[in-house]
C-alpha cells in the first residue's frame, strides 16, 4: 500500500471525496452497480458517495481506473503533477510554523491561495486556511484568526471541525473572552460526543 497516498486519503474530506467520485462517475455514464463492479455493494458507493464512508487505497484505485482517472485527483480534485505542488507548499507552511516563523508560513499560504492556476479544492483550501488561523494565533493576531476560525467551523457539526473550534476557543480565551472560549469549548465537546468519541482521558 502507498503509504503516502493512504495518508492523503486519511486528511481527506469524505464529502468532497465522495462527491468528486460521483461526478465522475456521471459524468463517465456509469451506474453505481458498474462503478462497485462487484467488489462492494452499491449500497456502499452509495454511502461513499454521500461522504457516509471513506473506501480504503485498494477501493479507491479501483474506481480510478473505473472512472478513467488516479486516485490523487479522486482525492484532491486536481492533476497529480499540482497535487504534489500544493502539498509541498503546504509542508513548507507547517514547517516553517513549527520552527517558529508563523510569517513565512502566512507568506506560503498566501501564494498557494493566491496561485494563477486557479482555486484548490475546498479540503485543501480549508487545510491552508485553517494553518494560516495557526500562524495568525502564533504571532498573537488573535481577532484576525477568530474572524477566519468562525468562517471555517460556520455550521459544521462534524468531528472534522474539532481542532478548528479547539483553536477558535485557545484565540478567545487568550484574546480575553473567556465566556465566547467556553462556549465554543463546549460546543467541541458535544460534537465529539454526538459522534460517540470519548473527549475524556
């Protein structure tokens, strides 16, 4: 198994994935049935392409092949060659974040966001904002990532959103509103809870 690829398919956002592998599906004119060809009930490339389930690496280069594409772009939306390129300028931003230089991360962030080559796909493009929030916390511009942290959690209820409200709650507490911090603490806690993770240790 490409262990890399599996990493990829992990940090994926299952709806996205699943409407990516519908739309092509669609658009190739295939059925459910033809698409699962027998490895998997239709019910369960129903419930993928709902964003229910997530296939695993075997699964989801069976599709590609099915649907005349690679896993990557199933995964990311766009072409493997710019795939790569915008995962390393990610990794170049939480580089330069863990060592300490939140600027050069926000300076990364701001190209790949700004890239001629057109938007990214929503995950990516959520995963680059929500590491320029990380920077903008980390060089205690704590309203400007409060404001960015609000857009990016909106109304998502899903677990996904966790470190995300983690972080909203870390700004407003250290931005001086404690009562907003709680809130928004809570509100992590019955996430988890309503998806049955234990938030305890």
């Amino acid at each position: 198994m490409d262990a890399d690829l599996a990493g990829q398919l992990h940090d994926a956002d299952a709806r996205e994935l699943g409407r990516r592998i519908r739309d092509r599906r669609l658009s190739c004119g295939l059925t459910q049935a033809a698409l699962a060809g027998g490895a998997v009930t239709v019910g369960y490339v129903s419930r993928i392409e709902s964003g229910q389930r997530r296939p695993d690496v075997k699964l989801l280069e069976s599709f590609a092949t099915a649907l005349d594409t690679t896993a990557e772009f199933l995964i990311h939306g766009i072409e493997p060659s710019r795939a790569d390129e915008v995962l390393l300028s990610l990794l170049h931003a939480e580089l330069s974040l863990e060592t300490g230089d939140p600027a050069a991360a926000i300076a990364e962030i701001g190209r790949l966001l700004d890239d001629a080559a057109g938007p990214l796909p929503a995950d990516l493009q959520r995963r680059a904002r929500f590491l320029r929030c990380k920077a903008l916390e980390a060089l205690g511009r704590y309203d400007e990532a409060i404001i960015e942290l609000e857009r990016l959690v909106g109304g998502d209820t899903t677990t996904s959103a966790t470190p995300m409200r983690i972080a909203l709650s870390r700004c407003y507490r250290e931005s001086g509103d404690l009562s907003r911090a709680v809130d928004v603490g809570e509100a992590a806690l019955s996430a988890l809870e309503e998806a049955g993770v234990d938030g305890g240790y």
